[in-house]
C-alpha cells in the first residue's frame, strides 16, 4: 500500500509538471472549465429573483445542491476522468504496452496518471459558492457532516464507475467518445432537488443510475433533510464502482495492441 | 542454462474486412465480414542465459506480437511461456520486475517533462532502493553521456537521445532479461552504434537481450543466433554463421578488368550481376569450384585490374528463406 502511495505522489508530481510547462495552457484550462460550469448556478439566481423556485427548496439550499455538483464534478475530474480519454487514446494508438510492462496494476497506473490539477480552479469555484450556499442555510452538526462526506464519496464511485464502464467498452467499440456525453446529460438530473421529479424518475435515479447521489443525496444530508433510502443508494454505487473496476480489468485482457 | 523456454506459442485475432465501393460501406453499418488471423503459429524456441537472439521477419510476420506475448502485454490464444520461471500472464507483477522492454516506436518516457522525471517514476514503480537507483543512474548517465540532456523536457530531444533515455528507462532495475523492438529504428549511423555499444556491455556483463529488428546490421553486430519468423511460424532458428550457409557455400566475386570480360562459363560460377563490360559481380559456389582454381582460371582469361571476395550478404539469404520458407529447424 505504501508502494502504491509512493507510486501515485510521484505520478502526480509528474502530471504536475506536465500541466505547468504549458502555463498559459494550464491557466486558460482552469479559467474555461470554471467558467463553463460555475455559470450554471447563475440559472438558480435568475429563477429566484423572478420569484419562482424548485418547490420546499430555500435559494441557498438549491444552491448548495449545485456547489456540491460542481464539488463532485471537479474531484471526478480531478482525480480520475482522464482514465477515459488516456485508455480511448492508448486503445487507438496501441500504446498502452508502455503500462501494461510495469510491475503494478494497470488500472492503478492509468488512474495515477489521469490526475488532472487543471481543475483545481473549478474546485475552487465549487468551494466558494458552497461557502456562500452553507452561509444561508442551517440543521448542519458533526454527523450530518459525515453523512455528507459519505454519500459525496458514493456519489464519486458512481461517477467512477461510469468513467471506467465507458474505458472498458473502448477496448472492444474503440470510437465512442459520445458515451460520456450520454452520461453527462443523464448526471445533468443530479444537479436539481429530486422532489421536482416524478416518482419513478426519482427511483432510477437513485438505484438504477443513481445520479441523486452525486449531489443531491450528499446536500440534503448537510442540511439534515436526508432519508432513509438515501443511505440504501450506497449500495448501487458500490456495485456501480466495483462492476466498472471488474469490467475494466476483464477487457483489458483483451487489449490487441496494434503493429509494431 | 535455459532462461527462456517458448512452446507451441500461437495467437490469434478477429479482424474485419469490407470493400471500398459505397455498397460495401453501407453493408458494414449492419454487418462486418470477420475473419481471424493466426500472427503467431505453434512457435517454439529456448534462449540460454546471456545470449543475444535476434527476431527477425518481413512485416506482420509476428515478431512485435511474439515480443508482446512474452512480455506479458498479450495473452497468448495457445501455447506455453516460461521466463526466468514466471509464467508472464498469470505472474505479472513479479514477472515485469524482472524484464526491460524498449520499444522503438513507443515511449516509455513522458513527453513535456524531463526524462530524469520519468526515471524518477520508474524508481517507484519498481521499487528501486535509492542508493541503487543514483548508482545505476549515474553509471548509464556515464555509458550514454546524457548527463546534460535529461533535464530538459523530453520534447526538446534527438531521436537519439530519447532512445538512449530509453534505454536508461528499461535498464534502471537492472533487468537479467530484456526485450527490444526494433531499438534502433530512425537512427542516425553514430546513434545506432552507441546503443550496440551498450547492448555488447550490457551482455558481458550478463544480460540476455531479445531484439526484433529489420536493421540486418543490428543482428549481424550483437546477435549470437536469429530467429527468422515468416508468416507466424519459424522458418529458421540457428546462429548467424549457419544462415550464411543456407544458400550453399558461397562468395560474392566482384571483378574489373581492364578489357572487357566476356563469357564465363565455368561450373559453379554464375553472373549475378553485370555491371559494365567491364565489370562484374559473379557468384561462386565453392563446393563446385574451389576459390583458389576459380582465381587461376579467371586470371589467365581475363585481365584482372581489380578483385574483391566477399560473403553473400545477409539481405539476399534471408530474402530466399522469406520466398521460400524452409521447414522449421
């Protein structure tokens, strides 16, 4: 376990410097994927201040769901969505011996390696606006807190588990860059309160395709509005993460590599 | 002592084909033809500890896919591999520890930041004592006089020096056994000799090298044996002084003269090539016509102005084993 630790801070600091030696790459990066999902609460603002609202949700309590979308979004892609874009790229250009020889696991490299310190300016963004939510809401104590913490872990290996179920289905279908643009229309869902939703919509999402824990389920947990049920959706997301984990390592196995 | 043993390798994979006319395109949005092809067909060989082998063949004959197999890349459809007494697929991690891998055409190094950062990833992900690692560091650095090009940025480099980098990257562990893939592809002439150095030092001192190539210079200087594979199977497997023999005992004759040269009609000479009237390269079978009688005879026939007697070159023998392979040996 050390040796795994040692393994990913070193690969880390080499994505690090990667992403450095390009500064005003790096810098515009962190400014357009902000931008690009900081702006998204701004639809909140208008439909409050137009005195409409997402029904039984405060403005901060609406906003704080999305902080927390915002939070998750940034630590998937903080921490593990270029396994997607690294695997589809080494699948197309069979060059994914160059990990495949290293003693240690293959999946383990591919995630150590996809760190992306790029969206660490969403990640700020996220914090500053979660800041502003939890200013203006209340019901929050140590265990509401730590009922967060898990469910926005959950909600993480939900959105592992898709990233590596779309990696996995690349070694076979190598072109399907637009999957992840299917899940991100389908994670859209977790941004808003749950109860705005039909009965059926709210149970798919959170057993089937439990987008709810991503951030819905987490901030209702912080503010103490959380629900039995919120806790049972723990499990497909385990299932989610551990089906995406097994998937990817099955097909690798049937990686083919291209000519030498 | 044997350190690897390959029996009845074979690999297979499905590949799909269709036509280039619009109706062919169409049909394959609905249905793709498959077929499936045998890359590696029942090989099998040994390698001693300490040799070279040289891996050679036209392209798609199977070497990168065999190289891949035995590095543990590619499972096998069939067949047994026994390196250093791992089995590479099912013994990975321990496995991998043990061998170096340089391909030619893949890097192993990461593009923005400086090779000292990559070596500095491999001391960790293999596990590398620190003393062990500035030691062996310090010493490639010497061998390949790169100390100065690996702190820049990966991108800033020669061909050559990313090789040489590579090679650092393979060599670090101190693997026993190591695999290139066509290392000196690209190469300028100083750069490839370099890399040969390194791999005849490196074998001294113990290492046993597995190397494709298609740079018939890169066998003829390091390997001890070849391997030729056509098609997936082995149509030879012996040292390079046999294959020289595969087409008889014979010398090439280049002859100028001073008037033009004419008929030659002796036994076991022929007229390979005909330069000029003047010039000529003849082959010689010295079974038939021992050298000594052929350079009697010619020199009273023809006046000689000038005489080289060279072996065949390699290129044309394997070229006659790859339009006819002969039985594995």
């Amino acid at each position: 376990m050390k040796r795994l630790l040692r393994i990913y801070r070193v690969c880390v600091m080499a994505n690090l410097a990667t992403a450095v030696s390009y500064r005003m790459n790096f810098l515009l990066n962190c400014l357009i994927t902000l931008i690009g999902n900081v702006l998204f609460p701004l639809v909140t603002v208008i439909i409050y201040n137009s005195n409409a609202s997402f029904a039984g949700w405060t403005f901060h309590e609406a906003l704080l769901i999305q902080a927390v979308f915002i939070l998750s979004t940034a630590c998937a892609s903080m921490l593990f969505n270029g396994i997607m874009w690294s695997t589809m790229s080494h699948v197309v250009e069979g060059s994914l011996e160059v990990l495949l020889i290293k003693p240690a696991p293959g999946l383990f490299l591919l995630l150590a390696q996809a760190f992306n310190i790029e969206s660490i300016g969403l990640l700020t963004g996220g914090l500053v606006i979660f800041g502003y939510a939890l200013g203006g809401v209340g019901g929050m104590s140590l265990v509401t807190w730590l009922l967060f913490l898990l469910l926005f872990a959950a909600g993480l290996l939900v959105m592992l588990g898709v990233v590596l179920i779309v990696a996995a289905i690349s070694f076979k279908w190598v072109a399907n860059s637009r999957l992840p643009e299917m899940f991100e229309s389908v994670k859209a869902f977790g941004r808003y309160p749950g109860t705005i939703f039909p009965r059926m919509l709210v149970a798919i999402s959170s057993f089937i395709f439990p987008v709810s824990m991503i951030a819905f389920f987490p901030a209702s947990a912080l503010i103490g509005r959380w629900k039995g049920y919120h806790l049972a959706a723990i499990l497909p997301c385990l299932l989610f993460a551990g089906f995406g984990v097994w998937l990817y390592n099955r097909m690798l196995h049937s990686y083919k590599s291209a000519g030498g | 002592m044997e350190i690897i043993s390959v029996k009845h390798l074979t690999k297979q994979y499905e590949t799909y084909h269709r036509g280039h006319d619009a109706r062919s395109v169409f049909k394959s949005l609905f249905h793709r033809e498959k077929s499936v092809i045998t890359s590696v067909d029942d090989l099998s060989f040994q390698v001693p500890q300490g040799e070279i082998i040289g891996i050679l063949g036209p392209n798609g004959a199977g070497k990168s896919t065999t190289i891949k197999m035995l590095t543990g890349v590619l499972y096998p459809t069939s067949g047994e591999i026994n390196i250093m007494g791992f089995n590479p697929h099912k013994q990975k991690n321990q496995y991998v520890k043990q061998i170096g891998v340089v391909f030619g055409q893949k890097s192993q190094l990461i593009w923005d930041i400086p090779p000292l950062d990559s070596f500095h990833m491999n001391k960790e992900i293999y596990d590398i004592p620190a003393e062990d690692f500035r030691k062996r560091l310090e010493r490639l650095k010497e061998m390949f006089e790169v100390a100065d090009i690996i702190t820049k940025p990966t991108r800033n480099l020669s061909l050559g020096e990313r090789m040489k980098c590579e090679f650092i990257m393979a060599m670090l562990h101190s693997p026993p056994v190591v695999f290139l893939d066509e290392p000196t592809i690209g190469l300028d002439l100083i750069a490839k000799q370099r890399i040969r150095e390194f791999i005849q030092e490196m074998n001294r001192q113990g290492t046993t090298f597995i190397l494709t190539t298609h740079d018939l210079e890169d066998v003829e200087r390091l390997a001890n044996r070849v391997l030729i594979i056509h098609q997936g199977k082995k149509v030879y497997d012996n040292s390079l002084a046999g294959l020289r023999l595969h087409l008889g005992a014979k010398k090439v004759v280049r002859l100028s003269a001073a008037a033009p040269i004419g008929n030659i009609d002796y036994p076991g000479v022929e007229i390979s090539e005909q330069i000029s009237d003047y010039e000529a390269e003849l082959l010689i079978d010295t079974g038939q016509c021992a050298l000594g009688a052929f350079l009697h005879r010619i020199s009273e026939s023809v006046d000689i102005t000038d005489i080289s007697i060279k072996e065949i070159p390699i290129e044309k023998i394997i070229g006659s084993i790859y339009e006819e392979p002969v039985a594995a040996m």
